[in-house]
C-alpha cells in the first residue's frame, strides 16, 4: 500500500469540531482512502473510507483533496469517547492483496472535557 | 450479533514456552486475518486465512509462528519456544464472504502476550 502522512498528535476540545489530516502524495487513481481508529486497549474500528468525492457517515465526514493527495477526517462534535489513534490506510484496487491494512503511528487525538 | 471474539485477553509465558491465541470471527465471518502490534507502533499484518486454507502468509516470522482455521471451531494463532520479542498485542480481524477493497474489518479486543 501507498504510504501515508500523519501528524503524531492533535487535541482537540470536548463538542468542537476535529481536523485530522493525512498526506498521500503518492496515491494511485485507483486506491481507496480508508480510516480506522483505535481506542485505549482495544482493536481498530471502522470508520470511514473514501475514492473521490466527500463522504459523510454516522461516525464522520471524509474530505479527500481535489488532486487526492491529501484527506481530512472530520469529527464534527468531539466527545470524550473519541479520543484515540487515528489511523489512515490507503487500499488498493487491483492485485491480489488488497486485504492487508497497512497500519502506520496513526494520530493521537487528545480531547479535552 | 456478538463481535469478534480473542481468548485470552491476558497472556503470561515463560521464554521457551507455548502460546496458543485463539480468536472467534463474527458470525457469518469467513475471511480471518491476524495482526501483531509491538509497544508504541502501529499494526502490521500476519496472516489471511479462509477455512481450512491459508491464503497469505507473507508476514509470519519464518520460524516458530503458525496460523490455523478449521472447519469447525476458532482460528488459531500458535507461537513455539516462545522469546521476550514476542511481546505483543495481537489482533484478529475477520471480514464477511465478500472481500475486496471496499470490505470492512472487524477487530477483536486482541491478546496481549508477555514472554517473561
């Protein structure tokens, strides 16, 4: 999988809105941007993926740059429960493994009550 | 609709011992896959199983780890002579029939494994 930029850290206060970026620059046309989260002594959990356009679920919004080089996580109202490590994953289309998730530091978000 | 399931939670083993981590896909799962987490990283993958079969094996140490997935019962993650390295949190994901780019993972709680 292509490889992906994160900051290490970002704190964000309880019921204000979270940025989480993530750089690509070398994503391919056909890989999917998909983020997962890990709370405190569990496994990672879903949350959202993408291909071009804006994506909004139950959990967050997904904002993928026009040129795909880089996305936004958007949490729109932090509670405590979501802080975590932010994981951004890209996945590819075609070959064969395209089940591996590639897990790199992730973002450590820090609310604050 | 119980999620995945990893048993035990906890586990203790001397270096040169066993470990044995099983894990319990969510129902109507039939894709396994496993991860390993070492302190203050991110995860890496394993293995991909389906039942009975081990479809990609590509980040197994080598020597002394191996991944099963019978037709009956969980999928097991077994560690021989067990060293301080394998220290870990090790997690299992499973996915439905289906995979492909747009498929979710499902994670266990994972095991937490400490070789003394």
């Amino acid at each position: 999988d292509a490889k992906t930029t994160q900051p290490n850290s970002m704190e964000s206060n309880e019921e204000e809105p979270v940025h989480l970026p993530c750089n690509h620059s070398t994503i391919s046309g056909t890989d999917y941007i998909h983020w997962y989260r890990q709370l405190p002594s569990q496994g990672p959990e879903y949350v959202i993926h993408g291909l071009t356009s804006n994506v909004n679920n139950r959990m967050a919004s997904l904002a993928i740059a026009e040129d795909r080089k880089s996305s936004t996580l958007i949490l729109h109202r932090a509670t405590l429960r979501d802080a975590a490590v932010y994981y951004c994953i890209l996945r590819v289309v075609s070959g064969g493994s395209n089940y591996k998730l590639t897990f790199g530091k992730g973002t450590l978000l820090t609310v604050n009550p | 609709n119980a999620g995945v399931m990893q048993n035990p939670r906890h586990l203790v083993r001397r270096r040169g011992q066993e470990a044995r981590l099983r894990c319990s896909p969510m129902k109507g799962h039939s894709h396994v896959y496993w991860y390993r987490q070492l302190p203050e990283e991110g995860l890496k993958f394993m293995v991909y199983l389906q039942k009975e079969n081990i479809i990609d094996e590509s980040g197994m140490p080598k020597e002394r780890f191996s991944a099963e997935f019978p037709k009956e019962g969980p999928s097991i993650l077994r560690i021989q002579q067990v060293v301080r390295g394998d220290s870990a949190a090790y997690f299992c994901a499973s996915s439905p029939l289906t995979r492909g780019v747009n498929n979710e993972q499902f994670f266990g709680p994972g095991t937490r494994l400490t070789v003394l």
